[in-house]
C-alpha cells in the first residue's frame, strides 16, 4: 500500500515534535501543504503534495533590519511595488 501525502506530512511533523524543532504550518493554494522550520543556519520549507516532498533550504544570516528605504528597495527589486512605507500610520 503507497503512503499517502498526508501520511508522509503527518509523519514528517511527528518527526519535527520528537526532536523538539518548532515549525509552522500554512497553506499557499499551491496543491500543497508547507512546514516551515529551522535548524542551526538553515531556515528550511517543505512542501508536501499528494505524491512527493520537495523543500528549499535559506542560508541567509536573515538578519533583522528597520531601514523602511531597504525594504522599499527589495519591493522595487524583487517585486517592482512601490512600498509607500509606515511612518504615515
């Protein structure tokens, strides 16, 4: 009998809980599940489908920054959106 995806999700967070690795859970509308969790230097996504996991490690130092020109230059960037910033609100 195949493993479903549900199974493979379900004993992938199961996992997670053993060893004591904090994750979320979300769902983009994408065919699939995603578990979203860290390790040492590595924030990781996996996502799960019907038939297979596939998952994208980040090795970014993700730092944490306040500079709103910085973000509004990834917006232009990454997205080209003009961020009208929150210094407003």
């Amino acid at each position: 009998m195949a493993v479903t995806g549900l199974q493979r999700l379900l004993a992938f967070v199961d996992f997670l809980k053993s060893e004591r690795i904090s994750f979320s859970i979300s769902y983009k509308g994408e065919g699939s599940i995603t578990v979203d969790f860290g390790l040492l230097g590595v924030r990781i996504e996996a996502d799960f489908y019907e038939d297979y996991m596939i998952f994208a490690p980040f090795f970014g130092d993700e730092r944490v920054s306040s500079d709103e020109a910085a973000l509004a230059a990834l917006f232009r960037k990454h997205g080209e959106i003009s961020y009208p910033g929150t210094s407003g609100v």
